[in-house]
C-alpha cells in the first residue's frame, strides 16, 4: 500500500504574535529563512558559477516554496580561499556576483515579493590581502595599523588541561587556542600575527578581556584601536542597511574579544555597543549569530541563533549519519536503523530552549554550507526526507531551509576541496533545476562548472518535484503552510517533549500556543512504533498533517497509545 500525504490547512483566523523579545522586529513571528550559497543557485552568464543576477531570476520559485526571507553566504570580493569568508573589501560584491546595483536589484526585487533578505557579515577576520591588512603589516601609527594583532614573541604555550579539547564552538577560549592562531610571517610589522580560522584569515583587532602586561600587543577593548574597528564594523553594516538589506547572519560571532574565557567581555562588546546602535538605527533589522551557543548570544543581544553542527550545542546525534571525510555510516536518530538516541540532543537542547524563553529564538536549520547535507548516506529518500523535514518545520525557533534541501539535494562525498571548503565541498554542490544541460544551472560546459552536480541519473530537480503532487518539495510547501496557520506550530509556541528518553522512537512532542495544542508524532525507522502517553483529555485528536502509512490513538485506562507505521510522521491537533 503506497504511503499518502494528508496536509490541511485550517480555514480559522490566525492569532495576531509578537516575536519573543517585544524588542525584536515582529516579522521575526512568522519568519522562515532560505539559506542560499552564491556560487551554487543560478548562474545568469554562462561562467560556471552563479550570482546575483541568478538568484534574482528564482525569486519566484523561492516564493513559492513559502519562506519569507533569504540569508546571503558572503558576497564581497574575496581571495576564495575559504568560500568567500576571506573579505579583501566589505564595501563591495565581488565581480563574480555582480555588482552592489545587482545586489540592491535583487533585494528590491525580494522586497516586491515580500521576501527580507539578511547578508552575511564576517566580523572576526579579513583576508590577508586586504588593503587594511597589507597596510598593518608594514609598521606602526598607520591608519590600520591596529586593525590586526601583532605579537612581537610567542608565548610558551600552556599545558593542556585535563578535558580542554579546543573546538570551534570554543574558539579563542583559551591562552593554548590563542597561541595555536600565531602565525608566522616576514612582515616588517612583526614575526606574527593572530588568525581566526585559516592563515589567509588574520582576525582583526578588537582588543583582549585581559591584557597581559607582557604582551605589549593586547590591547584592551576600550583601546584606539579596538574602537576604531568597532566604529569600521558599525560603517560596514550601515553601508549595506541603507541600501535595503534587512540584517546580517554575523560569522564567528563569539570570537572577536581574545582571551575571553567566559565570553563577558564579547557579550558586553555586542550588548552594549553593537547591539543597542544597530537596534536604534534599524529597529526592523535583524541580527543572527553564528555563537552556537543561545544562552550566551541571545544575552548577547542577538535575535537568534543556531542550535545544529558544531561545538557542545549541536544536534549531531540527531542527523549526522555519514563520515564526510571517509564516507563511513554513523549511527544517529533519524536513520532507518533505529539505533539512535534522544538523551544527548535533548538536555543540549532543552538547556538552550529554557534559556531562550523572551530572549530570542533557537533555531534549528536543515542544514548548512558547513556540514553535511539531510540527504546523505543512507537517508536519502523522499519517505526519510520528510519525517525529517517534519521535524525542522513543527519545531519553535525560526526555520532555515538550507537551499536544495526543499528537494533533496543529496550530498556528494569524495569531491576534491574547492575554495577552501574541504570535506564541506560535497555540501556546496550546484542546485538542480531541470532535465536541461546543467541542470538548468548553467550554460557553461560542464567541466567548468565550478563545483560537479550531482551525477546521479535519477538526481531530484525542481521540475520533477513540481510535477509531482506528492514530491518533497510540495510537502515542504504544505509543512509551512500549515505552521502558519496553526500558532502552536509557529515560531513562538511552546514546546515540550512529552516521550520517554528510555524509548526513543517515536519521538513525541507537544507545541501549545493561544488555546492551541499539537502533538507531533516522529518516527524515522524501518519499523512500527508505539508510545503509552498520559491522555490529553477531551475529544480525540485530529491529523491535520503528517507523512505516513497508518496512524492510531487508541486511550485506554488514562493513557494515549500513540502507533504509527515505519518511516512515519504525524501532526495531531487537539
């Protein structure tokens, strides 16, 4: 028996919602995101790799899928040594994109449509060939001079304390990570300067919490230096805010103060600087942060943040399922296989969530450009793809939907690294449009395309998912709908996990919202599944939404006997 859709959409007027912070824009309430990488959505002049021109030419399409903003990875000119975040000028798009009137092209076309368009803003770091960098490194008392950090020696570096595994989630957190960005040169300036990431990405100066009287080089926070990046910083963002952009997803965003063990000194740095100038001089815009950490960035000011890849706070024991860098299988929740557990992500998880609660928002992305795609291993069907997608989409916080992920882009493993991106390369793949050569992503003979499509003959694309009622993409379409017409499944209801963490499939939990309340049922393996709940009450609940095969809630002697079929999700509304 072929599994059904059924999505409905409630005819009932939608409850008027503020974002959580009263402070935040409200079109935060209802927002869904659309994460595009630049180089991999449309290419507009046949060069292999796409731009702005591009992006603005699907405008339409993203509409259709029901988002209502789009974040930007970098587009400014770059030395393309890490995707772009190596920024040799922050005023201008880099030519393989376009032009800045390309840019305020498409965000005025976005804002016809009634799409925000937030940008990428790489706060920590520059590429060491920009022209701040080159004028820092060749002596004291210039205009940039202090835009970078310069040690004169380096330190020894302390032993490793016991459990101290450095992270990226705990960038710059210690003296040992400090030393570990020195990096030698031959400049005139001084043997080294401190990088953020790569070596090409020398972090610009924006002082230390503690500065160490025998290291002439840090500088304190309230130093000439540090506040004359702070007020470079404040004239990058307004360039681009007056030109119509709506926010910035902001990169490395705990790293900027060094040796800030606790993060006090960065979190003040945003919350009464950065933060409080940007919200009086662009009360409708928006700040993410990339910290991985809510409970600090949310504090920080910041209007979210993400919960998904990297440091303590992640979800990989939910999703990650295969090695990229070997291909190897991983067990984790959403597999087939059944094997996974919940405990892990769910004490991260309801620790970031409690702490967000009239803050901010949580956000959980179906992916990124940094780690592997949902589509990847052996998770790669339509049936896998929605249960999962089911999850990202009755989750509070606001959702991102990384491009591709709306029809299954799969990941392809084994490509050789592409500007930087390593193993991510195979996250970054060219999007697939239609049966046309490229995909319909590019008019450029197939070996210049800029990173390989996928090859599989049998590879999803918007055409086919378009023709097909029942595709991914248009259960995706039906999930946002129906989060926009139920508060309890938006952005600010509450949630709670209402399943045992001894018996972890299905996964059941609760959103409630405005006299609302929803139960989702999840279950990701190959096999039926129960679960004995503490009855709801009232009338029996009704499936307003879900991907499944069979459904039942049987009540019995005070208890809820949720079941449901293999490779099954169920929105139940009460």
């Amino acid at each position: 028996m072929k599994r059904f859709l059924l999505l409905l959409v409630s005819l009932f007027p939608l409850v008027s919602v503020r974002a959580q912070d009263p402070t935040q824009p409200s079109w935060l309430s209802d927002a869904v995101f659309y994460q595009i990488y630049p180089s991999s959505f449309q290419d507009s002049d046949g060069n292999g790799i796409g731009d702005l021109p591009g992006i603005s030419s699907r405008l339409d399409y993203i509409k259709s899928i029901g988002v209502t903003a789009i974040w930007l990875n970098p587009i400014y000119v770059s030395g393309w040594t890490d995707g772009g975040y190596d920024i040799i000028d922050f005023y201008k798009v880099d030519p393989r994109f376009g032009t800045n009137t390309d840019l305020v092209t498409l965000v005025n076309e976005a804002h016809a449509r009634g799409l925000k368009v937030v940008m990428d803003l790489v706060a920590g770091h520059s590429s060491d060939q920009n022209e701040w960098f080159l004028q820092s490194r060749e002596a004291e008392n210039l205009r940039y001079s202090d835009y970078y950090i310069w040690p004169s020696f380096k330190p020894e570096e302390p032993a490793a304390q016991p459990g101290g595994a450095q992270d990226y989630a705990a960038l710059m957190n210690s003296n040992a990570a400090l030393i570990r960005k020195f990096v030698a040169t031959d400049a005139p300036r001084g043997p080294y300067y401190v990088k953020n990431f790569f070596d090409t990405q020398p972090a610009l100066n924006f002082g230390f919490a503690h500065p160490d009287p025998a290291h002439p080089w840090e500088q304190a926070v309230d130093a000439p230096g540090p506040m004359a990046m702070r007020r470079e910083l404040k004239n990058i963002m307004a360039f681009w805010m007056d030109k119509g952009v709506d926010g910035f997803r902001v990169d490395m965003a705990a790293s900027l103060v060094k040796n800030d063990f606790d993060k006090s000194a960065t979190i003040k740095l945003w919350k009464e600087d950065f933060v409080p100038w940007f919200d009086e001089m662009y009360p409708e815009g928006i700040l993410i942060a990339e910290w991985f950490n809510p409970s600090q960035s949310l504090e920080a000011g910041f209007d979210l943040d993400f919960f998904c890849h990297d440091g303590q706070y992640n979800y990989s024991t939910l999703f990650f399922n295969v090695n990229r860098r070997n291909g190897g299988h991983s067990d984790c929740y959403f597999d087939v296989e059944g094997k996974g557990e919940l405990k892990t992500w769910y004490d991260l998880y309801k620790f970031q969530y409690d702490s967000s609660r009239g803050k901010g928002y949580v956000s959980m992305p179906s992916g990124n450009h940094d780690f592997t795609r949902l589509s990847a291993g052996t998770r790669t069907s339509e049936d896998q793809l929605k249960v999962a997608m089911t999850f990202f989409l009755t989750m509070p916080g606001v959702p991102f939907l990384f491009y591709g992920d709306e029809i299954g882009l799969t990941q392809v493993n084994g490509l050789p690294s592409v500007e930087g991106a390593g193993a991510r390369t195979g996250t970054r793949i060219p999007m697939l449009w239609d049966a046309s050569a490229n995909a319909g992503f590019s008019t450029a003979p197939t070996e210049k395309l800029y990173i390989p499509q996928d090859p599989d003959p049998a590879r999803r694309t918007v055409e086919k998912q378009e023709a097909d009622r029942n595709s991914l993409l248009n259960y995706v379409r039906g999930l946002i709908q129906l989060r926009a017409a139920h508060p309890a499944l938006g952005n600010d209801g509450d949630w709670t996990l209402v399943s045992g963490l001894g018996q972890p499939y299905p996964m059941v939990y609760e959103r409630v919202r405005g006299g609302e309340t929803c139960r989702i049922v999840i279950n990701p393996t190959a096999k039926t599944v129960s679960a004995s709940l503490p009855a709801y009450g009232g009338a029996a609940p009704e499936i307003i939404g879900g991907f499944y095969k069979n459904a039942t809630v049987k009540s019995s002697g005070g208890l809820d006997k949720f079941t449901v079929s293999p490779v099954s999700a169920v929105i139940y509304k009460y």
